[in-house]
C-alpha cells in the first residue's frame, strides 16, 4: 500500500512538473518579437519598435545663411522649433523625435545656402543639373546603432536635394529600414522613393509620409495616426 502511495505521488509530481515546462514554453513564444515582412516591422506585441529609431533630415533653414532672429513668417519655408531655425521638413523631423524618442541627425552641408529662398532654389537646380554633391559637415560615427532611419527632405526640382545623394554616397544602409518622409509645395515624393532604393539596393525602403508646406504646421495629428500605424503608439 506504501509502495502505491509513493508511486501515485510521484506520478503527479511528474504531471505538475509537465505541465508547469509547457506553460513556461508557451509563455516564452508569447513575449518573442512579431517580426514581418512589411512596415509592421519589428515589433513587440502590443507596443512599439522596442529599438529606438535615427531621424535623418535635410532642412534648408538649418543649412543657409539666416540671422538667428529671422522672421519666420517672411518665407514659407522657414520654421522656427524651440527658437532654433529650421524649415518645414525640420519641424516634421522633430514631431517624429517626440513620437518615437529617436535620436535625430541634422544634414549639414560645409558650404551654407544663401539667404534668401530663391537664391537657394537657384543653386539647388544648378547642382541637380550638374550632379553636384555637396560636401558633408557633420558625420553618423554609431550606425550600427539603429535599424530603422527615417530620411526626411524637402521636394527640390521634383527630386531630393542633392546634399541627400551626399548622404546616401556616404553611408551603406544594407539590412537596414529606410521609412523616408518629406515635405513639398505639391509634387510629394516625385520619384525619390525609387531613387533611394536604387541608392540602397539591400535596404528595405518603405514609403512614407509626404506633408505640404502650408500644412506643415498642423500636421501633427497626421503624423501622429502614420507613426501608430507603424507601431509608435507609445
């Protein structure tokens, strides 16, 4: 009778034993990354990106010769964030900052723009024309870092402006996610996406979200719901 006692007890040992292993194994396949093909990209159930994104951006406010105290209002193409000048594609790089907590990387070329918008738009087509290359400022030291760039940049002559290009030449993006975004008087992305994909051939490049200047400065709510889509919804 002992011996069956001993033998039954061990028995449901063994059962809670089973059954407390397959709990932790299903617990453990719950809590694993979703991972898919498209822009619901790496994600955690239920949250956002659990690595924290890079915001690459090119402004034109933030690459002429602009007194610090300029009127803002004097063109449609200067922003002011935190009192720092910027322009509208800036202003939309810093909603995405405040979403995803990124951190941001400012293009910067050695040579500034001049002044005045239409000076700028002048030498933007001249360099697209002659597939001039600005020469870089500033340079990314930790992209090993980050697995997911938002690009952002202003719509110049129907393409990227050319400091962009500079960027792209610089840095190999291969296995990386590139979600570009920009800001244009109506002509949105033209054929940039393609173009950056043709830049980075190994990257996934997943269109974005483009913004019209005059709507730049409500566009917060837009960008808001864009940026849930993606899994942003902290």
């Amino acid at each position: 009778m002992k011996k069956t006692m001993i033998l039954t007890s061990m028995a449901l040992i063994s059962l809670v034993a089973v059954g407390c292993a397959n709990e932790e194994v299903k617990d453990t396949q719950d809590n694993q990354p979703v991972i898919s093909t498209n822009m619901e990209e790496v994600q955690t159930e239920g949250n956002a990106n659990t690595k924290k994104p890079l915001i690459v951006y090119f402004s034109y406010g933030e690459n002429s010769e602009l007194p610090q105290d300029v009127d803002a209002s004097a063109s449609a193409s200067i922003q002011k964030w935190n009192d720092e000048n910027t322009g509208n594609t800036g202003i939309v790089a810093h909603i995405i900052q405040e979403k995803t907590k990124g951190d941001m990387f400012s293009v910067q070329t050695v040579n500034k723009y001049p002044s005045t918008y239409n000076e700028t738009v002048n030498q933007g087509k001249q360099e697209h024309e002659n597939n001039i290359r600005p020469e870089l400022a500033n340079h990314i030291t930790n992209l090993d870092d980050y697995d997911t760039i938002f690009v952002g940049y202003p719509n110049w002559w129907y393409d990227m402006p050319m400091a962009m290009y500079s960027f792209f030449d610089e840095y190999d993006l291969s296995n990386k996610t590139i979600i570009p975004f920009n800001t244009s008087g109506g002509s949105a992305f033209s054929d940039t996406i393609n173009t950056i994909k043709k830049l980075e051939p190994n990257a996934n490049v997943i269109e974005g979200i483009t913004i019209r200047a005059e709507d730049v400065e409500s566009s917060q709510n837009e960008i808001d719901e864009w940026l849930n889509d993606l899994g942003y919804n902290i």
